[in-house]
C-alpha cells in the first residue's frame, strides 16, 4: 500500500498545475502585449535559481489521477514536507509526506509513520529534479508547445503575464503517473521577477484539470524528520 501511494508523490511534487484564471467581468481582456516565449524563458531561469519554494495542488473538477490536493513545502536538495489528498477506493485519504535525506516518511493515516528508503522511488520520483535546472518545472516550462501571450492580469494581488499552450506529454508523462496525452495548460509568470505564480493542465475529453499556484519563494524552511 505505501509503494503505491509513494508512486503518487510526482504529481503532488512536480506539477505539475496553477489556478483558472481571473476575469468575469464581461470586459474584454487588457492587451497582450508581451512575447509568450520570452516569459515563459525568464521563468525558467528564475525557478531554476530558487532554494525553496510552496505550492498547493487542486483538481477542477472530477480529474482522472488520483491525487486531489496537497499542499507542500520543498527545498531545492528534495527535502520537502507536506500533505497530499488521494482518492482510494472512492475515497479522499489525506497523506502527510516528509521527504529528508535518503528517506522518505508517510503517514496514510494507517498506524503512524512509515520509514522507507528513498531508493524505493527513485525510478519514480527524485524530488530534488522539481527545481532542477535541467529537470522538472523549469525544464517544462522551456518545453512548453506553442506559447501564447493571452493577457496580464492579478494573482494574488501580483500582476502576471497569462501564456497559454500545450504541455507536452513526453516531459509531463515523465512526472506525472497517468498522463498519456498533451495537455491544454496555461501558465501565469510574475510580471515584476519572472517566478512561476500559477500552472494549469487540463486534461482531455472535458475530465477536469489539475492546478498548482507557487508561493513563499527562497523562504527559510527547515525541514526535519517526523519523530
């Protein structure tokens, strides 16, 4: 049962997803006036540098995968910490998941913690490629399919560009179980210094999306072992 919900991590780590966007006003959206391309680049570059960051997962709609939610704190090493919603059985399970070192820690709700070998879901899951450079969201985020600009607007009271485009299965796939197609995405990168603010994948055939909005950049988390 932990093996199984170990292969679940990726999605609650990697994406890999950001809010919908704003709007509702019935006014028509200010002007794009910036390159798709060129934000999306100074993104990846500036979540490359980043030493921590925050984000939280929901689903829009009834999603085919089988993390729901989660909210998580992760250091650039992979120490990360957090809890993650799962659907088992029809069900929504909370899951707390400690990452330290070479070992991971889950606590499914089922009698404590559980002390496993990070080597058990490596070929799965590194948490240390989430910011990675060459891996993970700055690597999506330079393979995105056909950026373009769509319009600025406010996240979290931070202006943001609005880049729609296709993430690619082949490096989404990678990081997420269950991910067979491309999907239709939007990303939100911070006007003033280029951070990742929001990413939103939706799957196809209407079957609901998945999103994560980033916060608390390069904050001093300190993440230990549970006891």
């Amino acid at each position: 049962m932990s093996r199984r919900i170990l292969g679940l991590v990726p999605l609650s780590l990697v994406l890999l997803a950001g809010a919908c966007g704003g709007g509702g006003s019935g006014k028509p959206a200010p002007k794009a006036d910036f390159d798709g391309a060129q934000a999306l680049q100074r993104s990846a570059t500036a979540m490359a540098a980043l030493k921590s960051v925050a984000f939280t997962v929901t689903s829009d709609g009834k999603t085919p995968i089988m993390v729901k939610g989660g909210d998580m704190k992760l250091l650039r090493d992979g120490d990360a910490q957090g809890t993650l919603t799962l659907e088992q059985s029809g069900q929504n399970v909370e899951a707390k998941v400690v990452a330290k070192g070479d070992t991971f820690y889950l606590d499914a709700g089922t009698g404590g913690w559980r002390k496993l070998p990070k080597s058990m879901a490596s070929a799965v899951y590194d948490p240390s490629a989430v910011l990675d450079p060459n891996r993970g969201i700055p690597k999506l985020l330079t393979s995105l399919k056909a950026p373009k600009a769509e319009a600025v607007e406010k996240v979290d009271g931070k202006e943001a560009y609005r880049v729609g485009a296709t993430l690619p299965q082949d490096q989404v796939g990678g990081l997420i179980p269950g991910i067979n197609d491309d999907l239709a995405g939007q990303v939100w990168v911070s006007k003033a210094d280029g951070r990742l603010l929001k990413v939103r994948g939706a799957f196809p055939k209407d079957a609901g999306a998945v999103v994560i909005t980033f916060t608390d950049f390069d904050a001093p988390y300190t993440i230990n072992a549970p006891k």
